[in-house]
C-alpha cells in the first residue's frame, strides 16, 4: 500500500491537531490545579473531615455570641444549626458581618479549627451566598428575607 503525499499531509494535521490537544488541556489542568475551591457546611466537615491542606469553602451562618476580637484577628464559629467550627481570621471583615447572618470563609481546616484567608459576608438586605441558601433549603433551615 502506498502513502500518497495528500495521506502524509492528512496524517500529519491529525497528529498535530492530537498534540495541540493535548498541551491545550494540560495547560487548563495545570492552570486549575490549585484555582478550585469547594463549598461544604460545618455538617459536612465534621462527617467527612477534608484532607491535610485542602483549600475550601466553609459555609453557613455566624452563630450568636460566638464573634471574638483579639490582637490576632478575630475568632467565630460557622453554625448550619446541627454543628458548627470555630474559624480564625486575621484580616478584616466585610462592613456587613455580623452574627446570625451568611458567610461563607475560604481556607484551609486544621486541628479542629479553619484558618480562613477570605471572609465574605452579604451585602444587602436580602442576599445570602447562593451556596449557603441552597444548603439551609436542604435542610429545612432556610428564612428568606421580606418573603422572597
């Protein structure tokens, strides 16, 4: 059988049409390797503990009585009303922050506590992380603002 030379050309696209491929999606894996984040609620945590240094999302509402300033930050616990985890963070907390409303930390959940890099609170009236609605909504938790 004889390779014409349209055949090497077609063979040739192909193979670099393949590699193209392949270096495109391992560009887009390497490039997300440490950009995804995952949401998950204190009951989620305590059931299913995240590996070693795992960055993640933790999610819920601030619990009563629980917001301690220090010199190193500040300390709180993330409640979804069945557990909560006590969270530290050093930096400073949205304007909207205050206990028994949504948040949702970023960071990574060490010995019993989540040492958050990010804090993000609402910022009106009515909104709440999407996540954290859909996960009180699971639970039966859920209490919309003004009916909504």
């Amino acid at each position: 059988m004889q390779v014409t030379p349209r055949k090497q050309l077609r063979i040739r696209l192909v193979l670099i049409a393949a590699l193209l491929l392949v270096a495109a999606v391992s560009l887009v894996g390497y490039g997300f390797r440490d950009g995804i984040a995952y949401f998950r609620l204190p009951t989620d945590v305590i059931n299913e503990t995240p590996r070693p240094g795992e960055l993640f999302r933790l999610g819920g509402l601030v619990a009563e009585g629980s917001v301690v300033h220090g010199s190193g930050g500040v300390e709180f616990e993330v409640s979804d009303e069945h557990h909560s985890i006590k969270v530290a963070f050093a930096g400073i907390l949205p304007d909207l922050f205050a206990e028994g409303q949504g948040v949702v930390a970023l960071g990574r959940y060490q010995t019993g506590v989540f040492t958050a890099t990010e804090v993000l609170a609402k910022h009106d009236e009515t909104y709440m992380p999407k996540e954290v609605a859909d996960a009180l909504k699971e639970q039966g938790l859920f209490k919309p603002a003004d009916g909504l």
